[in-house]
C-alpha cells in the first residue's frame, strides 16, 4: 500500500467521524440523525468520537487494504489515527464576547460642549426646513 492511501485513509475516517459526532452538518442534517437516533445503542454510538472512529474504519480499511492481513490491521490503525487527529486538533474558541467602550472620546483632543453640540443641530435642521420651503 501507498503512502499517500494511508493518510488519505487516516484523513477520511477522521472526517467522517467528527462530522458525525461533533458538527450539525450541511443543513442540519447530522442534528436530525443524532436526533432520530434517540438514547439507544445509536445515540451512544454517535456521542462517542472513538466508538464511532472504529466503525467508520471499518469501510475504510476493507477499500484501501489489498489482503485480508493487511485490511485488518488497518482497521483499528484508522481509528487510532483518527483519534490521534481529534487530540492534536486544537479545539475551537469560543467567541470573544463584545464589549463597549463607554469612553470613546477619551482619545480625542478637542471634545466639544454637550451645549454647543445641541446649538449647531438645532441650526442645520432649521436650515434644511427653510431650504425645503423655498
């Protein structure tokens, strides 16, 4: 076997696993399974990432593999390379919460008075309902 079937192996049963395991998946789909698979057998088999990685290897091997040697001894290798992926993977952040700045203006030089302020709002409205009349 290749090199390059290997890691194609270990990288597809990997992604299999966590997309049904750990992500909603297109349309929500992978939700809906996990939700039709209720609290059963089902259910814990798609809770559990290293459960789940031995049963997607399982295909995996019997098509890369050559002989039946070789298929069985890559079926628990994909697994445990899958799972290998899923610790060295960093887990996602959560989002950073925002938060505002009440002193905005602190870093301006010339701050104007909250009274001028007000006086050149009042002008420019009346300007533009003279100019509206006319």
């Amino acid at each position: 076997m290749k090199f390059y079937w290997l890691l194609l192996g270990l990288l597809t049963v990997w992604r299999l696993t966590h997309l049904l395991s750990a992500e909603d998946g297109p349309w929500d789909l992978v939700v809906r399974l996990r939700r039709a698979a209720g609290t059963g057998f089902w259910a814990g088999l798609l809770d559990c990432f290293y459960c789940l990685s031995l049963w997607m290897a399982a295909p995996i091997a019997c098509l890369i593999g050559s002989s039946w040697t070789e298929r069985l001894l890559l079926w628990p290798a994909l697994s445990a390379g899958a799972i290998f992926f899923e610790r060295v993977m960093p887990e996602k952040p959560p989002p950073l919460p925002y938060t505002y700045d009440h002193q905005e203006d602190s870093y301006v030089l010339r701050q104007e008075s909250p009274a001028v302020a007000d006086a050149d709002t009042d002008s420019a409205s009346e300007e533009r309902f003279a100019t509206a009349g006319k």
